[in-house]
C-alpha cells in the first residue's frame, strides 16, 4: 500500500477540528509546494537525474535547507533503485513517506514534557519579535481548557511593554501572572513564580524570557541564571525549554535556533506564525539539522491556534490536494 493510501485512510476516516486547522495553516506551502511538484512531474515522466536536480531545487525553495534536501535526495535514489521506481507520479508518495520518517527520525517523543504528579515548568526562550508571549498565552489557554491549573511568569522584564503583553494574554487564558516591575531581575521574577506556582498547588508554570540584552553573551548568561534558579527550587526542572522560531523568517529561523541550541538545552522548538509562509519546509530543515524536535506550531492568529506538532498530520497537510486529486483520478 503507497503511503499517500495510508495517509488518505488515516484522516479520511479521522478528519478532526486539528488536521483542518494543520491543512488550513498549510495551505500557502501546499499551494505552492503541490502546484510545483504537479508541474515537475507533467514535465518528466520517468524517474532520471534531471529529474532530481529539478526535485533539489524545488525543496530548497520551500526553505527545506540544503544539507536536509542532499540527503534526502539520495534516500529518494536508492529507494527508486530499490523500488524500480520509474514513474514520477510513482515517487510522490515515496517523497511524502521519506519526509515523515525524516520527522519520526528519532524514537524520542515529540510530545511536551508533561509530569504526572507536581509542577511542570516550561521555559521560553527566543529573539524578539517571533511571537514568544503570544505562544505561551496560546499554551496556557490551551492547558486551562484541559483542565490544569497553569501560572504565568514575566521573566522578560527588559522589553518594553513586554509585562504588560503578557497580563493581557493571562487575563484571556485566566491564569495568574506573577510580575515585577520593569527592569527587575528576572531570575528574582522566576523565583518567586515558582513559590507562587507551588503554594496555588498549580500544575503548569511558564516563564517568559527576555529575547534582547546588550549582547548575546549577556542574554545567554542571564537564561542560565534563571534555568538555575529553576534548578534550584524544583530539581527536575525545567521540564521543556522551548525556543519559539518564526516560520516566515526561514533560514533566519535556522541560524538563531543554531545559536541558542549551543548556548542552552533547547528541548523543543515552537514554530510560530507558519500559516503566515509558503516555505513551510523549515520544519524539515530544523528537525534533520539540528536534531531538534518542533512541538509545537502556531498556525493561525485565534487563541486556539497552537497546536502540539505531529508529523503525520503535517506531511498530510502539505501533501492533502495532491492526494485528493490522485482519489478523483482513481474514481
């Protein structure tokens, strides 16, 4: 069975509220992705080296990164020899099938480090601009409407307006934000977060973080201040730290998420604002390169438009007018 029959099972049968917002906040990088490979495929009937190059330029400008699109290239060429695959319209399902497997790559799981019992603290971390506040505001709606009881911590006391950005996003959501004034430490911000989360009994506290000192040597000093002091008063803790990435920035995305996986113990990453770009790819690029999973992604600008990332759902969303126009020709 071709993986696009999987795939046209699997949500056909399950077509939920999610996998419609994933084909919503898809749709420029499909239109644009689909439209190309339908026309690369018209235009080379079998499977050559022409075609490939063709393929190559194709992902590459979909932001798939260059080191991502080499490799996967030549996976798509043994697999074709393996498969005596010679048909273009034949490899698509295979090009859909590779990219999945390139997200599932690792056994470990992609889903947010939750813990059972006691408090779970999240820290987000990220340039400004990329939309950090409005996810974790997203994510704590998104907690609350499950029921958990969630705190707030405005540990980016540097930019301005930045505070009170997210006493807005708590007061949608309806959970506390604990604040200081403007120009605090953030560390003494966390810390009193934490007591604050742990005498509500809460079960979820994220900390926003400063995304802009002098230099970088200082911002990354200052996250290790406050990781430390999260350390410190909850010893598993922290239980994520997610660097939250604009999709629409592409390969900018990428280099940032290079500097602060160096510089931090980025455990996932939020991919915001990717119904916003036609090179949604990036999610490829980051997950191959880097070895980081993305867990979450934004894919609209309504309070319910964060959702936990799953790599089926994706390649779906991205693959689902090519699959749906092979279902009307099979009919």
């Amino acid at each position: 069975m071709s993986f696009f029959k999987k795939l046209k099972d699997k949500f056909t049968t399950q077509t939920d509220d999610v996998t419609e917002k994933f084909k919503g906040g898809l749709e420029k990088t499909r239109t644009s992705f689909s439209t190309k490979m339908n026309n690369l495929v018209k235009n080379y009937r079998k499977v050559d080296e022409d075609f490939f190059e063709e393929l190559e330029e194709l992902l590459i400008s979909a932001d798939v990164g260059v080191a991502t699109v080499m490799d996967l290239i030549d996976v798509l060429k043994d697999e074709a020899r393996t498969r005596n695959i010679k048909d273009t319209k034949e490899l698509q399902s295979v090009i859909s099938e590779k990219l999945a497997e390139l997200l599932h790559k690792s056994e470990e799981d992609g889903s947010l480090n939750v813990q059972e019992d006691g408090l779970s603290v999240f820290l987000f971390v990220g340039v400004n601009g990329v939309g950090k506040t409005t996810t974790i505001g997203k994510l704590a709606h998104k907690f609350k409407q499950e029921g958990k009881k969630v705190v707030l911590a405005a540990g980016d006391t540097f930019r301005a307006g930045a505070i009170e950005q997210l006493d807005v996003w708590g007061e949608r959501a309806g959970v506390d934000v604990i604040k200081h004034q403007a120009g605090s430490d953030p560390a003494a911000v966390v810390f009193d977060a934490v007591q604050s989360a742990k005498s509500r009994q809460a079960d979820i506290l994220l900390c926003d973080t400063a995304g802009r000192l002098q230099n970088k040597v200082n911002l990354m000093n200052e996250l290790e201040k406050v990781k430390r002091v999260i350390q410190r008063e909850v010893p598993s803790g922290p239980h994520e730290v997610i660097l939250v990435l604009d999709a629409t920035t592409g390969q900018n995305a990428m280099s940032q998420a290079k500097q602060f996986g160096q510089s931090t113990d980025v455990s996932g990453i939020a991919l915001t604002k990717l119904d916003g770009t036609a090179k949604g790819g990036i999610v490829l690029a980051i997950r191959h390169e880097l070895d980081i999973p993305v867990k979450l992604v934004g894919l609209g600008e309504q309070i319910d438009d964060l959702h936990e990332f799953d790599a089926d759902t994706f390649v779906y969303g991205l693959f689902s007018s090519i699959i749906e126009e092979e279902e009307e020709n099979d009919q």
